[in-house]
C-alpha cells in the first residue's frame, strides 16, 4: 500500500506577479495605486511577497480578491432590490 504522501496529488507552485503586472490586471492603474490599495485596510487588498526590494502577489490571492469582491456586489444589490 502506498503512503498519502505518494498518492496526494502535487500541486502547481503558486504564480508570482510583479507589481506592474498586477497594475495591468486592474486596467492599467498606476504603480501607486496598487501601492495605495495595499495599505487600505477596509478594502482587503491582498498583501505581497516581498523577494529582496520587489514585491510579488499570488494570483491565487488576487483570484481570490476578485471572487470576493463580485459575491459582495451582489450582496449588495440583493439588498437594494
């Protein structure tokens, strides 16, 4: 019988994205933006991996952002109508 750790399947390393690939996801804002957005706390902008002087954000992260910030519009017009 095999052990759990030779059948668990293996995941995909996590994808990094610099800051300006993560500012042309989000249309092209500025740099600053995400800089901005980062330290908002009531927006819950995901935080980045720092690697030396440069950050780097999961796209599973932002993925999960994006995912949350949809469910929560339409909680919202749920409550409007």
């Amino acid at each position: 019988m095999k052990s759990p750790i030779h059948t668990a399947a293996r995941a995909e390393p996590a994808r990094l994205l610099s800051t300006r690939m993560v500012a042309e996801r989000y249309g092209n804002v500025t740099v600053r933006t995400i800089e901005r957005w980062t330290l908002d706390e009531e927006m819950k902008f995901p935080a980045p991996i720092r690697v030396g002087r440069r950050k780097f954000w999961r796209e599973i992260d932002l993925a999960a952002f994006e995912r949350e910030k949809v469910r929560a519009l339409g909680d919202e017009k749920v409550r409007a109508a």
